[in-house]
C-alpha cells in the first residue's frame, strides 16, 4: 500500500512538472509556466513549481508566441507586426531633410502656395519651413473671397516642432509668422452722402499663429501634411473696424522629400 502510495505521488509530481507551457518574450527569454487565461491585452498563467501559487499576468504586446503542453502554438508575431503597421510608425532616419511642398488646399482659393521645410537637428525634430503664397487674381476685385478678405501674397516663417522625431506618421506644433498684403472688402456709413459706402482697399498685415499638423511619409521620397493653425492678424492700414481680427489657416500639402 505505501509503494502504492509512492508511486501515485511520484506519477502526480512527474505529470505536473511536464505539463508546462512556454511563453517566449520579445526579449528572447522563456517562461516555463502553466497558462490560465489569454485575451487581447494580457496573458494570465501560474509558475510551474508552484501550480497552486500566485497568478501572473504579463501583457501580450510583449510576447512573441506560446507553446502549450497539447502541442498547439499561439503566434503573436504576425498579430503584433499587423497592428504596429497600421497603429504606429517606423522610423525614418534616413529620409532627407528637405520638403518641397504645394498647398492643394489653396488652389481652391486661387492661391498657389510653395513651401520649402528644413528638418534640422540630428534627430529632425525641428522643421523650419518658408511658405510663399501667390493668389492668381491679384488684387483685381474679381475671383473668389474668404468673408470679406482675400490674400494678394504673403510669406513667413514656420516653426514645426515634431516631439517624435521623423516616422512614417509624425505630429508637430509651432509657432507661424506671417507677412503680405490682402484685398478687404468694406462697407461703412458715409455721413457727407448720407449712405453706406463700399470699397476695396489692398492693405499690409502681419499675423501670428500657433498651428498643429500631421505629416505622413508612405514612401522615404514622398510626404502628405496636412495642419490647422489659429491665431491673430494685425492691418497695418487703419481700415473701419477691420484694424485688428482673428486669422485662421488650413493646409493640405504635397511634398517631396529629398
């Protein structure tokens, strides 16, 4: 009876010290464990010398794959590779610095504006752009407005902070200045003629923005940027009521990489 009882003991210690699965990390270190649960984000599991103890819990993003005792293997490496495609970016270390860029957002306000960006640092994290913007109207009262102004030419300086550093997707805030002219449309009461005047007046200004943008890099040669900006804008003309305003700027740009 106690050899009997020996055995069973033994044949229970054997049978639990090879029931075992195997995690393999990212790092490349192996964890002999016994698997109690696997979802999306975690992977729950016991250690193998201590089968009644503790639940550990490590997440998925940091396993390469299991093995489990049944011979069935779980992959984690395609799910993983799949997702950081499409959720995140690689990094472009050797892309160039330079971007060449057209606005296609301002052609629908006959403008033509070309961009030139400069990513300095070793790390490219800041951009240093030159817009330089034309509308194809001038400052004939013909063509299209924006409310009641329509920008003749301007240039400036943009400052693009990319905190990320250069990727396939990467995110930048910064500063912008800009310098031009604008054609405004007024209306205002005349008391010599008793009547409400309209005129057309080019006028200088000068305005300061902060802008937030996102410029995408499929190819090391290609980039597609899009920003938002907002801000303030100062007539350097006394024009009725129109002295001081709110400026706003979208952009939707083209550019090459070299």
């Amino acid at each position: 009876m106690i050899r009997v009882f020996f055995c069973f003991l033994i044949c229970h210690f054997s049978l639990n010290l090879f029931s075992q699965d195997l995690i393999t990390l990212r790092s490349g270190k192996t964890l002999k464990v016994q698997i109690q649960e696997v979802n999306q984000k975690e992977i729950a599991y016991r250690k193998v010398e201590n089968a009644n103890g503790p639940l550990y819990k490590i997440y998925t993003r940091d396993v390469l794959r299991i093995d489990y005792e049944s011979g069935a293997v779980d992959n984690f490496a395609e799910a993983q590779e799949k997702s950081t495609s499409l959720l995140s970016s690689r990094s472009l270390t050797a892309a160039g610095r330079n971007i060449f860029s057209i606005d296609a957002m301002a052609l629908l306000f006959q403008n033509i504006e070309l961009s030139y960006e400069y990513l300095a640092g070793t790390d490219k994290k800041l951009g240093i752009r030159v817009p330089v913007s034309v509308n194809m109207q001038g400052t004939s009262t013909n063509g299209n407005m924006l409310g009641n102004t329509r920008n003749v030419f301007y240039s400036g300086l943009d400052l693009n902070y990319y905190p990320l550093g250069q990727n396939t997707s990467s995110f930048f805030v910064g500063p912008s200045l800009r310098m031009g002219s604008a054609l405004n449309y007024n209306e205002y009461y005349d008391p010599l003629t008793g009547g409400y005047t309209n005129e057309r007046l080019v006028s200088q200004y000068f305005s300061f923005l902060l802008r937030f943008g996102y410029l995408y890099t499929p190819v090391e040669e290609l980039s597609i940027g899009t920003a938002f900006g907002l801000g303030t804008r100062r007539y350097f003309m006394n024009i009725p009521q129109e002295a001081a305003g709110p400026a706003f700027s979208f952009q939707f740009s083209l550019g090459y990489r070299f």
